[in-house]
C-alpha cells in the first residue's frame, strides 16, 4: 500500500525533481554535442555509401542498447520502491540484469550467424556482427548501473556515466583516427568503446545493491523483462534501429542517396536524444505522484497538455524541416549530402511524436503496466513495417512515410493509456 503523499511532499518532489532535470539536462547537451560529433566526422570521413553500412551497424548497435533502456528502468523503479522503504534492491535487480544480457546477447549472435542478416545489415562483414555482440553485453550492465543510480536519487553520479559514455566514444574515434586507421571497422569499434563507460562507475553503483535481499523471483521479473524488452525492441526498430530496419524490410535504391537518408534521419532525431535518459527520472517521479489524489490529478492534467503540445511543436517541426533541412544536412556533412526537404519534415514530425511516446511509456513503466507498452510499440512498429513492406514506391517515399505514420498511430494508443484513471503503483506487476 502506498504512502500518502502530503502538499508539503509534492513541493519538495517537485524542487528535487527540477534539480534532478537540470543536472541531467546539463550533462545531455554535452552528451548530445559529443554524440553528433562522432556521428558528423564518420559520414564525412567515409562518404555517403560506406557511412551507409556504418549507420546501419549503429543501428543495430544503439537499436539493442535502446531497447536495453526498460532495464534502467526497471532498475530505477525498483531502486525507487525500496528507497522509500528504507532499503536497497536486491538479487531482483540481478536478476533483471541477468534476462535482459541474456536476451540482446541471443539477438546479437543472430544478426552474426543468420548470412541474410549479416550481408544486409552488415554488407558482409562479421566482424562488425562480433563487435555488436559485446557491445550489447555491455550495455545490459550500463544500463543497470544507470537505472540503479538514477532511482537512489545519485543524479550527480548517472550525469557523469552519461558523458563518459559519449566522450569515450569520441576519444577513441580521434584516436584510430589519428592512427591511419579510417575504416568502418575501425570506426565501428570506436563507437562500441562507449557501452564499456560503466566500469568506470562500479565503486559506487555496487553499493546500491544488497544481493542478501531476496526480492522478486525469477518469474514475475523475467516475464516483465521479456515484455519490456520486446516493447523497447519495437521501439528500438523505428528510432535508433531505423537505418537496420529499411535494410532489412525494404532494401535496394541507390546506395549514395540512402546513405544521405541515414545521416539526414539522424540530424532530424535531436528530440529523442533530448529526451532518453529523462524516460528513467520519470519513472520514480510518476511513483512519488501516484502516491496521492492530488499528485495523481497533477500528473494526468500534465499528460494531457503534453499530448497537445507536442502536435503543435511536431507541426511546426514539419515546417521548419522542409525549410531550412536540406541546407543544414549540406552544412554538417558536405557538399556530396544532397537531402530534399520532405524527408526532413517527414522525419521532425515523427521524432517529435516519438519524444512523447517514450515518456507516456515510461509512465506505464512506473505504473507496471507491462502489456500496455508492448501493446504500444507494436503498433508503432508494425505500422511502420507495413509502410515500408507494402507502399508503392522506392526506398527514400517508403522510409520516409513510415517514420511519420507509425508514431502518429502509435500516439493515438498511448494516450489513451497513460490518460485512463490508473489505481495506485505497486511494486508487482499486471503481466
């Protein structure tokens, strides 16, 4: 049974929140710069057609580190129920962490054995297949630290882990670039340096743990877990997956011109990339205010203006990308980057929609509502998938159709979720 949460609560909540906000804001921007740093010196360095396969690998790559993104919240969700109760997560958070390593490494190991597989996804190359694989492992241990620290309130600690991440994958790229060593593999480990951040953090986040704590079974967590990841998985496939998914569901077109696609599509998706690592603080802060009536009412009223806004802030994002999207992809990547203003615009209004797709999901997170989430991405998803698999036309129409009419069914479902009337967070779950 949940404790009642008091006036003076909520405005503490909401002070400790907005601290927590701009602390990690802070670190995001640095992190984001850095990202796009490492993004905008491999497309110049290797062309449209070999920064194709790069992208396509990265896709792969942060598309199973994205859908690892339950797993910090999960963590953080149960690190915030047992704050509250005086205590520590137990061998539930190991567990959670065990299913999820488990699962992206079987994933991982697919694209590697499966030759359809590796020859889109990867051109051929199983070496890039091998690099994916321990990348992936590795993630499933980042984001278990970061959702551990993100729930005990060590916002200090998780900003820093989410800059490591970035700057390690920056300075390893300078440094093979340094070395003659330009090539997409040379690149693609670089960028796998990046998920390995979290040894740097093991100090601190081992002491958030009681591994003497029983907790959850393997059970409940591993049905959680499997649902979460497969809804992160769907999520995965249309945001950071996105490059991997048009090669494998609607390959061909001219390499060159796709290649400009992958690097436009990842100009346009700074909203997302604004907003991730916020999904995790959302999660204990939608605990906290289901605590009471009134946080209850406060969060559904900021659901609902959230929901209008972000429309009118995806229209406009429509505009200004078929605008000015074309000459600020020429800009950052060169002259050979010849984009059209319809796939910017295309792409902006589905990154937009999905921002707010990803926080109404981490409030069914908060909420246990596992089924809700998968429920949610797989229509995002399978929309998108029939868009690219069935519309007629070539490559560029169907990948840019697709990233904006999978999201906007999809905000049609989540808000229908996260706008219901819920009953209390409890640390079970509904599956």
């Amino acid at each position: 049974m949940s404790t009642p949460v008091t006036d003076e609560d909520q405005r503490e909540l909401a002070k400790e929140t907005g601290k927590s906000a701009g602390k990690i804001g802070i670190s995001l921007l640095v992190a984001i710069a850095l990202g796009y740093v490492l993004t905008l010196l491999v497309g110049r360095w290797l062309g449209p057609v070999n920064s194709k396969v790069f992208l396509s690998f990265w896709g792969i790559l942060m598309g199973l580190g994205s859908a690892l993104s339950p797993l910090e919240q999960e963590l953080s969700r149960q690190s915030a129920v047992a704050r509250l109760a005086g205590a520590k997560p137990g061998k539930a958070a190991l567990r959670a962490l065990t299913v999820g390593a488990v699962i992206v490494a079987v994933i991982a190991a697919l694209t590697l054995v499966v030759p359809v597989l590796t020859d889109r996804l990867y051109d051929g190359r199983t070496e890039l297949g091998f690099i994916v694989l321990l990348g992936a492992l590795s993630f499933a241990c980042q984001f278990s630290a970061r959702g551990l620290l993100v729930g005990a309130q060590r916002i200090g600690e998780y900003s820093w882990l989410v800059l490591a991440e970035a700057a390690v994958r920056v300075l390893v790229l300078l440094g093979v670039f340094l070395a003659g060593l330009t090539g997409v593999v040379s690149f693609a480990i670089a960028a796998a340096v990046g998920s390995f951040a979290w040894l740097l953090f093991v100090r601190p986040v081992s002491g958030l743990v009681d591994p003497h704590v029983e907790g959850e079974a393997w059970r409940p967590i591993t049905a959680r877990i499997v649902l979460l990841l497969i809804g992160a998985g769907l999520t995965a496939s249309v945001i950071t997956g996105y490059p991997a998914m048009v090669s494998l569901l609607a390959p061909g077109g001219d390499p060159a011109q796709v290649g400009v696609l992958f690097n436009t599509l990842t100009v346009s998706r700074v909203p997302l990339l604004l907003l991730s690592p916020l999904q995790a603080l959302a999660v204990p802060t939608v605990v906290r205010l289901s605590g009471s009536a009134a946080g209850m009412h406060r969060l559904r009223r900021l659901l609902a203006l959230g929901t209008l806004g972000t429309l009118v802030v995806a229209a406009v994002g429509f505009v200004v990308g078929w605008l000015i999207g074309p000459w600020l992809v020429k800009l950052l990547y060169g002259a050979a980057f010849v984009a059209q203003g319809w796939w910017v615009a295309g792409m902006v209004w589905g990154a937009v929609l999905l921002t707010a797709l990803q926080l109404m999901t981490a409030v069914l997170v908060a909420r246990t509502q596992a089924n809700k989430v998968l429920v949610t991405w797989a229509v995002v998803a399978v929309s998108t998938a029939l868009v690219l698999l069935l519309l007629p036309g070539d490559t560029i129409l169907r990948a840019v159709v697709g990233l904006a009419a999978g999201p906007t069914v999809g905000l049609v479902v989540a808000a229908a979720f996260v706008l219901r009337r819920p009953g209390n967070v409890r640390a079970g779950s509904d599956v």
